[in-house]
C-alpha cells in the first residue's frame, strides 16, 4: 500500500517536471489532466483504506469530486477559453527550459532540507511522500513566476493547488471534509474568474503577455 | 554450461537477432500507419546485398575511413559480449563493468565522427559536430544511472547489477527502478538515433545525425557500420531489459529447459521494449535541434531524483 503511495507520489512529482519542460498550451492542459488523474488515484486508495479502516466514506467522495472537477470540468474550462487567445505556443521565458528543469531539480533538494527540520516527519514513509509534494507546490510556484503569459500562470496556480492538496492528504491522512470542500470552491470560482480575466487582456492588449500590462494605453 | 562456450552462444544468438529489432520496429509502425510494410527479414536482405558490393573509398580519405566500420562493428560485438542475456543461465558471473561498457561505445563513436570528417564532405563535419554534441548532452544522464545503479548493488559489475536487480524481485516498480528506467529510455533512443533525437529513416540534410556521418560509405563498409549500431542497440535493449524487467526468478527448473525457458522469456521482454520504442516513434515527432538539451536535461533530472530518491531518502 505505501509502496504504491510512494511510487504515485514520485509519477506526481514527475508530471509536475514535465509540466516545466512545455511550451504548448495544449501540453499544458494535458499534462495537468494527468496530475489530476494521479491524484484522484491517490485520493482513491486513501479513501479505500480509510473505508476499510475507519469506515468513513469522506475522501472517497473527495476522490469522486476531484475526478469530477479537476479531470474533466477544468480542463474543459481552460480549453474553452483558450480557444480565442491567439498565442497555442510561449516563445519566451525568463530563463531556458534546460534551466528551468535543473532549477527544479534543486527545489527538489530545497524542500528536503527544509522538511527535514520538522519533527515527525522525518521518520517513516511519510517523508519521501511529503518532501515530493511539497516540491510540487514550489515547482508550480515557479512555473508560475517562469511564464510570461497569463495562461502559465494560471496553470501553475492549479498545480501549486494540486500539491497543497496532496501535501494535505500524506501528511494528515484527510483534512476535515468541510475544508476540501471549500477549497475546490475556491479553486473553480478562481478558474472561472482568471478565464473571464484572460479573455479581457486578450481584448485590451491584444495580447496574454502580462508585461504589456505595466504599460499606460490611452 | 561452461563460460566460454556460453559466451559464444550468446553473441552468435545477439549478432543474429540484432536486425531482427529493426524489422519488428518497422513492421510495428507499418502496420499503425496501415501499409503492409516491408518484410521483418528486411535488414538482413540488405546487409546480404550491401556485403557482396565492393566498397568505393575517396581518395583524399586517409587509414581511419577504412579501419572505422571493423572498429564500430568491433566495440558493438566487444560490448555485447560483456551483457549477459540472463543472468540465471551462468554458473558463475562473467566480468563487464557498466563504465567500461558506455565507453567502449564510445571509442566507436569517436572513430566514426573522426571518419565523417576524414572525406572533408560537408554533411560528415555537421553529423559529427551534432553527434558530439548529442552524446556529451546524454552523458551526464549515462552517469547518474551506473552510479545509482551501482549504489543499490554495490557494484559496477553488469552482472552483479543485473542479478541484484533480479533479487530484488517483487519490489521492482518502485520509485527509483522507474524513475531510472524512463531515464534509461531516453538514454536509449538518443544512443540508437531514434526518433524524438534523430530519424534513423531520413536523408533530410537539415535533420540526419547518425545517416550524415555514415553518407561517404558503401558496400561492405556500410553494411558493416549499420550492422554495427544495431548491435549496440541490442546490447542496449538488453541492458535495460534485464535490468528493469527482471523476472528470472520464475525460472526455477535446472538444466536444459531453465536455460531454454530463460532465453524464452528474454526473448519476449525484448519484444516488449520493443514495442515500447515503436509505439514511442508512431507518437512522437522529431524534435528541433534545439530542443534537445530540453531532453536530456529531463533525462538528467529523472535520472537524479532517482538518485535522491534512493541514496538521501532510502525508498527503493
């Protein structure tokens, strides 16, 4: 059982580097879909457990919602409205993408060294599991500061999203039903307004590049 | 089954199966485009025919342009010799050192950019230039793999990694066995030319690597290089196979039909893997030149968090 944990919480780490490594809105959009399919699978086998265990079916209906939200609605969500943005491929970055998935790779260390710090969670398999989301949370983070088009940043803010929420779920075996709850409430309202947001840049700027938006138009 | 007698077989069984991988290969990818495809035999009907042509030499071209196709052909038989094909067949290991094997291949590699330049044609100097620039791309990642490889069995002996890695037995989808097998993937088809690297079936000058090195060669000369990089493919696929796919342990009877039993089931973990590098040809394109550093700095790191994973977080 934590042996698949493990082995699902390094495929999440994994995806979140290939996420680093695109350039097309389409890949994007893909490559987040499968984050999202390894976390209902992840959320699956704790709900499972906690069933067996317990006999609460609270992350079992969590696993259900995310399937329902974040595999199908979001992406549809993202695909429509990047259907009327004009740019489908970033041709600039801050830095190049070798660079980016080595800079990765150290964020991986990073957040190793910091979580070693934390008493209980230096021992037992939650380690490996916590220090691989928790370097999916930055690693979205960055993502997020790597991109200069909206589109990116909003993709790396649902996967800075995805490893809070699979942060959550290692360390503390499910947070209180009530909470998950609100924050995918949160996270499809925001999704719904940075969709409306994008569409007006586009309109205003003519472009997604959000260094336009430091400049007056009159 | 004595040493000398099994390593005889078994690079009789390498050298004769080695074309057979590129038949599979584009019989597989044939069929995804829905034509017949050439014939599985193919390769060796074309090295037949290569072999009885006389080869035509420039002029200019000095001793390395004739010595290099015995020299690739030689280091891809060398290196077969020191991958065992299944570990449960010896009686006592054989030596190969992972290191040495990566740059036995290299020595050829090296001959065959020295001869791409030799003729002075224009595509030998550009092949070689992005050869050379692929293979110092993919060596860090070559690195990180042995020497994780060599953590987790303490050796860097081939035979040692492989029979660890057999031992290890049920815990073989772990996140450090597929985290350097994916790794290991990307090795492999940026050794072998394949697809997302370089198109092993294009004469594009703006595209070939590996064919624009080879273009100044014919007759048995050629037949010899192409004879010689699918032997190190081979050797390669082998590598991988026994080392991420290992299931000898299901082989438990002794004798005559262990060993066959064994050669059956290698024989149907190449056909996988096989299918695996089909099926990532059919989907993939051939990238820009450029962007293959972006694919070995990905080989790279999972190759490295692979590492982590097992040498700082102690999860096999």
């Amino acid at each position: 059982m934590e042996h698949y944990l493990d082995l699902l919480s390094v495929l999440m780490l994994l995806s979140a580097i290939m996420l680093v490594s695109h350039k097309r809105i389409r890949s994007y959009i893909r490559t987040f879909r499968l984050q999202a399919i390894l976390i209902a699978v992840i959320a699956g086998f704790m709900g499972f457990e906690s069933l067996m265990t317990e006999g609460s079916i609270d992350i079992l209906v969590i696993c259900v919602i995310i399937i329902a939200l974040k595999v199908v609605i979001i992406p549809m969500l993202l695909h429509k409205t990047f259907a009327n943005v004009e740019d489908v491929v970033e041709k600039d970055f801050y830095l190049n993408i070798p660079i980016l998935i080595l800079m990765s790779c150290v964020l991986v260390v990073f957040s190793y060294f910091t979580l070693s710090g934390i008493s209980g969670l230096a021992s037992g398999h939650v380690n490996l599991q916590v220090v691989n989301a928790f370097s999916v949370i930055l690693i979205g983070f960055f993502f997020m500061i790597s991109r200069k088009k909206a589109i990116g940043q909003i993709i790396g803010y649902l996967v800075m999203e995805n490893g809070i929420f699979v942060t959550a779920i290692f360390s503390t075996h499910g947070m209180p039903f009530i909470v998950d709850i609100g924050i995918f409430i949160d996270m499809i309202t925001a999704v719904l307004i940075m969709g409306v947001m994008v569409v007006q840049i586009n309109e205003k700027f003519d472009s997604i590049n959000i260094n336009n938006l430091r400049n007056l138009r009159g | 089954m004595s040493t000398i007698t099994y390593l005889l077989l078994q690079i009789v069984m390498i050298i004769l199966l080695a074309p057979l991988v590129n038949g599979v290969i584009g019989k597989i990818k044939a069929l995804t485009q829905k034509r017949t495809g050439a014939p599985v035999l193919q390769m060796y009907f074309d090295l037949h025919k290569l072999m009885q042509k006389s080869a035509v030499v420039s002029d200019v071209s000095s001793w390395i342009f004739r010595v290099t196709p015995y020299i690739v052909f030689g280091t891809a038989v060398v290196a077969a010799m020191l991958v065992p094909v299944s570990v449960r067949i010896l009686p006592d290991s054989i030596p190969g050192d992972m290191i040495m094997l990566f740059y036995i291949l290299a020595l050829g590699r090296f001959f065959i950019c020295l001869a791409a330049l030799d003729t002075g044609s224009a595509f030998g100097g550009m092949g070689s230039s992005r050869e050379v620039m692929i293979s110092s791309l993919i060596e860090p990642s070559v690195i990180v793999v042995i020497f994780t490889l060599g953590l987790i069995s303490k050796s860097t002996s081939v035979f040692i990694i492989m029979e660890t890695m057999a031992q290890r037995g049920s815990s073989f989808i772990g996140p450090v066995t597929i985290l350097l097998f994916l790794a290991m993937l990307m090795i492999l088809i940026a050794e072998t030319s394949r697809i997302p690297i370089d198109d092993p079936a294009t004469h594009l000058e703006l595209t070939m690597v590996h064919e624009a090195m080879i273009l100044e060669y014919s007759g048995r000369h050629l037949a010899l290089m192409e004879f010689g990089a699918v032997i190190k493919q081979m050797m390669l696929m082998t590598l991988m196979v026994n080392i991420f796919l290992p299931l000898e342990s299901f082989v438990t009877v002794a004798g005559f039909p262990g060993v066959a039993l064994s050669l059956l089931i290698y024989l149907g973990k190449m056909l996988v893997l096989t299918v695996i590098i089909a099926l990532i040809e059919v989907n993939t394109v051939k990238v820009r030149f450029f962007s293959i550093p972006n694919l070995a700095a990905l080989s790279f790191i999972l190759a490295f968090l692979g590492f982590m994973q097992y040498f700082v977080l102690g999860r096999s």
